[in-house]
C-alpha cells in the first residue's frame, strides 16, 4: 500500500472529499465511542471532528495532503500498529483492507487495540458490478484478488453486521464506484490517478475510446440510460461493524 499510494497520492485530496451521507452512516455506525483510531487513514476522509480521532497511515504522499486542522496522524502500518491494547473505544478502517499486505495482521491489530467495535468500509466482489466492469474487465479480477471476505472478516472480529452503503450520483468520494451516473468522469485521467484499480490496472486507453466512442453515438445510454433517472445506486460498497463485550 505504501508504495501504491506514495506513487498516485498526489493531487488524492482534489477527487477524493468524503460525502456527507457516507460519512453519516459511519459516524452512526461508531455508536457512542469517543476515541477513535483511523487505520489506512490517507489524506483524512471520514474522521468525525465530534470524536477524538488518531490517523495513522503508512504513506508519505498521503499523510502529507492532510488539512491543517485534520485529526492527529503518525506513519505505520495496519499490520502493527504502535498502540497499547484497548487504547481506543474504536477503529475504523475506510476503503482500505484492500491495499494491506496481510489483512488478517491488519484485523488482528485493529481488534488488539479497539475496545468495543470496529468499522470497517470495504466492497463485496460478490455484489453485481456495475457497467465500468463491461468496458474494463480487469476491475473484477483486481478485486476478487484482494478484497476481504466477510468470513475472513469474522473469523478475526467475531460477530459482524454487513449493510449495503448506496451511492449517491453526485458522491463527492471519487473512489470507483461514485460516478456511475457521471460516466464521462472516467476518460478524466487526473480523476483516474486518485483511483487505486486504475493505477494496478495500467493501460486502459482501448477501453476508454471505446466507452468514449459509446457515449458520443448514444450506445452507452440505449444499455445504461435506466441509471440516469436514479438518485443512488448499490455499487457494491459495504459497512461491515464488529462489537465487542
């Protein structure tokens, strides 16, 4: 993750603004916990200011987009992360199990040092995907790689809850999912570069002059033009929370 992140971190805050309703649905999901710890925190999305948040992240380029009134922030990694046990009410982890070397390490740390939950966004390759996946195919192989199973998930954290997170078609987020009503965002290429699946893809021009070539001759909208009277859209994004005793 680090060296992902070191590589397309620059400009990451111009895209990647957390949205309101996502981060609503997280500040819920925290309960009444007061200290939070942030793992894989990037440039500082989702962090309830109401809370007592720490944010650590392994990435230079990222730490270094943090605004100057974001919560407290070191450098380390998921996998041992330098904290006591029980030394927070809470940990989240946004959108980010994907990019750690070793989840289950990551799981087990966030468990050590959290004393009565886990919050954790991720996406389920399970859930359809949406029409991006039919101009670039790759994305599903990307993902059935390295996304986390929810198995995998409670074998570490116990007991999980999974509630689907619907995307709204104006998300301020730009991760991959948000502009599936805004199909043009994704020939962007400074858009593109915030986006991780783009940069382990690679080469995606083909794909891009054809979705082009779709949008401009209106074959895009005879197959997904049903998306475009839709105010929100399950992309497949998931809240996954873990309380403890």
């Amino acid at each position: 993750m680090n060296a992902l992140y070191d590589k397309i971190g620059v400009g990451y805050a111009d895209h990647r603004n957390p949205d309101p309703r996502i981060a609503a649905l997280i500040d819920e999901a925290l309960g009444d916990a007061y200290s939070v710890l942030n793992v894989g925190s990037g440039a500082g999305a989702y962090e309830p200011a109401h809370r007592q948040v720490i944010a650590v992240d392994p990435s230079v380029a990222m730490l270094g987009q943090r605004k100057a009134d974001a919560a407290p922030a070191c450098r380390g990694a998921a996998e041992s992360l330098p904290f006591a046990d029980g030394a927070f009410d809470a940990a989240t982890a946004i959108l980010t199990l994907h990019h750690w070397r070793d989840q289950a390490a990551g799981l087990r740390e966030m468990r050590r040092v959290a004393r009565s939950r886990t919050v954790i966004l991720t996406f389920d390759p399970d859930a359809p995907y949406f029409w991006l996946a039919d101009y670039i195919p790759q994305i599903i192989e990307v993902d059935d790689a390295i996304m986390p199973s929810y198995e995998a998930i409670a074998a570490i954290l116990g007991a999980i809850s999974v509630s689907a997170v619907a995307v709204s078609h104006d998300c301020t987020d730009g991760f991959l999912g948000a502009y599936w009503r805004r199909q043009s965002a994704y020939l962007d290429a400074g858009l593109r570069g915030a986006i991780s699946t783009f940069a382990k893809i690679g080469d995606v021009s083909d794909a891009l002059s054809r979705l082009a070539d779709d949008l401009a001759t209106g074959a895009w909208a005879e197959c997904y033009g049903h998306l475009l009277t839709q105010d929100s859209f399950d992309v497949g994004y998931r809240l996954v929370i873990a309380e403890f005793d």
